[in-house]
C-alpha cells in the first residue's frame, strides 16, 4: 500500500475519530505501510492526514478537541458519529473563506419570522432563551432549541374533542422543537446545525432546521440527512408566508423525562408547557380565554405582509 492507502484503511478500522497516533499503530500493527527507516513515522502520518484536509479530499474528515488535538475519522461514518458531535467536540471548518457581506441582521431577528409562519400553520411558538437557563454552561445551546411549538387537534365536535382527551390527552396536540440559523453554506456548517436540530429535540414530536439562506448544493445532503435522523428542514423567506418546508420531520413519541429535564432548566419552557397543561386540562367555558393567554404568551407575529416587509427592512434582512 501507499501511505495514503495505508491511511484510509487503518480509518476504515477504527471506524471513530482518532488521532494521527492512534492510526500509526494500526498501520505498523497490521504491517500496512512499511515506513523503513524513517526516524519519525508519526510526524509523516500526521502530516499525510494533514494534506487530506488542506487538498480537500473529501474522504477524510476531522474534529477538533478542546485541548486542540484533532481527531480523523472517514467521511463515510459520518452518521454513526453523532455521539461525538453532541458531547461537545468542535468540527473543524474546511470551506473557503467567505467574502464580507453588508448583511447586519441577527440569527433571533428571524423568530419572528418563524413564528408568523407556524402561526400561519395553526402552531403557537415560543423563543426559549438558552442565556437564561440555570447554569452557563455553554453546551446549553445543545440541550434545548431556539424554539418550540405547539399545535392542536381541532375536532369539529365538541363531543369528539372529550372524547379524544379521554382516551389519549397526547393525541391531541403535537410539540416542535426548531433550531434556526441565518445561512447554511457548506456541508460542514450544515452537519454541525443539522447534529445540533438532532441534539435539542430529542424530546419532542417533531424537530426542524430552519434557515434563511441554504447553499443550493446542499440539497442532496440534507435529504440524506433526514433520511437518516428525521430531522426536518426549512427554508425561511422574507415573506413568512412563502416559507418552504424543504423535508418533512419525521414523527417521534415525546420524551417526558427530557420535557421534565428542561423545565427544570429554563423558566420560559417550564411555562410554555404549563400553558399547554392550562389548556388542555380547561373547562369548555373558559376555554377561549385560555388560548388567548396561551397566545399572548408566545412571540408575536406579523398580520400583514407589509409589517412583514416593514420589519425586514428595519432588521436588514434581505428582500430580494
């Protein structure tokens, strides 16, 4: 073998990201590479993993520690890696430097945006401020999403609508979870959003990536992606309305300890799904003022296009 093949496969082996000593020892254990008498074999297969990244071969990727020591691993097992994306590890970027952009606007300028979608789609949503959860720990970004959602089951008849409650109380509404960025332009930036959708709304029904901008070729990606996890995608536009639902989420039972596990970390979810309960749990006569307290307490959303278009401009979100 070449040293690049004897690389590749020592990767297949361990089949988890390891350091460039780790794959030295595969490669001299099952004889791979004959190094002959080179005096520092782990510096020349550090370096070859090196020129993987820096000439862009897609074969081999690599995660890098706090403490600085990176980690390679093959680009194939990509998907049974999602253990070392959620504990924290950073991924390293490989895409080109971008160019500047005059664009100001901030990630959280797009909630109302979301939100005047999904209440558009009949779901009540809410920002959950991870700053605000107990602790400061910053993997909370990875505990829960930038939103959640609720929406319900409306039977025509009232009678349906007890009878459903008495049967099966989860049955009549569905929880989102929603992790949103303002662009998404390279694979890396995608698998690293896309393991972070995974990460916080492992509780819910159903989890989304939004974003307002994707890079066009990452389509085929992010459909293997869904496939894989059930994580959906959307695209957010402008024009809340003329948002895109790219992949569908797939359906999921609700996790009750992690729902008990964030109410206990953030004040704002606790309420969120102790509104829920209020409603749920309400007497026919007070039901519509309970909806409406519900309502008052989620983000508030646009009633025209023209406030929509309004915001945009003030926030410096493009239009075009």
């Amino acid at each position: 073998m070449t040293l690049k093949e004897a690389i590749l496969k020592s990767l297949e082996d361990l089949s988890r990201p390891k350091n460039h000593s780790d794959v030295l020892k595969v490669i001299q254990n099952e004889k791979y590479y004959d190094f002959g008498l080179a005096k520092t074999p782990a510096s020349t297969v550090s370096a070859a993993l090196g020129d993987f990244i820096r000439n862009g071969d897609t074969r081999v990727n690599r995660i890098k520690q706090s403490n600085g020591v990176y980690l390679y691993y093959l680009t194939e097992h990509e998907p049974n890696l999602r253990i070392e994306i959620l504990d924290g590890l950073e991924r390293e970027e490989t895409a080109p430097p971008k160019s500047p952009k005059t664009k100001v606007y901030q990630e959280r300028d797009l909630h109302k945006l979301l939100s005047s979608y999904l209440k558009n789609s009949g779901i009540y949503a809410k920002t959950i401020f991870h700053e605000l959860s107990n602790g400061s720990d910053s993997n909370q970004i990875w505990t829960h999403p930038d939103m959640v959602g609720v929406k319900f089951l409306n039977l025509q008849s009232h009678v349906s609508q007890k009878f459903l409650k008495s049967i099966n109380r989860a049955d009549t509404f569905k929880l989102s979870a929603y992790e949103l960025k303002r662009e998404i332009n390279s694979d890396n930036e995608l698998k690293k959003a896309f393991f972070q959708a995974v990460s916080n709304s492992t509780w819910a029904n159903y989890g989304y990536l939004v974003a307002f901008e994707f890079s066009g070729s990452l389509r085929e990606e992010m459909e293997r992606l869904n496939q894989s996890f059930g994580i959906g995608v959307i695209e957010l536009g402008f024009n809340p309305y003329e948002s895109r639902v790219l992949f569908q989420a797939r359906y999921q039972h609700l996790d009750f300890k992690t729902i008990d596990k964030l109410c206990g970390m953030n004040h704002e979810f606790e309420k969120f799904i102790e509104q829920i309960e209020k409603l749920m749990t309400a007497d026919e006569r007070y039901f519509k003022s309970t909806e409406k307290e519900l309502a008052e307490f989620c983000d508030p959303y646009f009633t025209s296009d023209t406030e929509a278009e309004t915001y945009c401009n003030d926030k410096f979100i493009p239009t075009k």
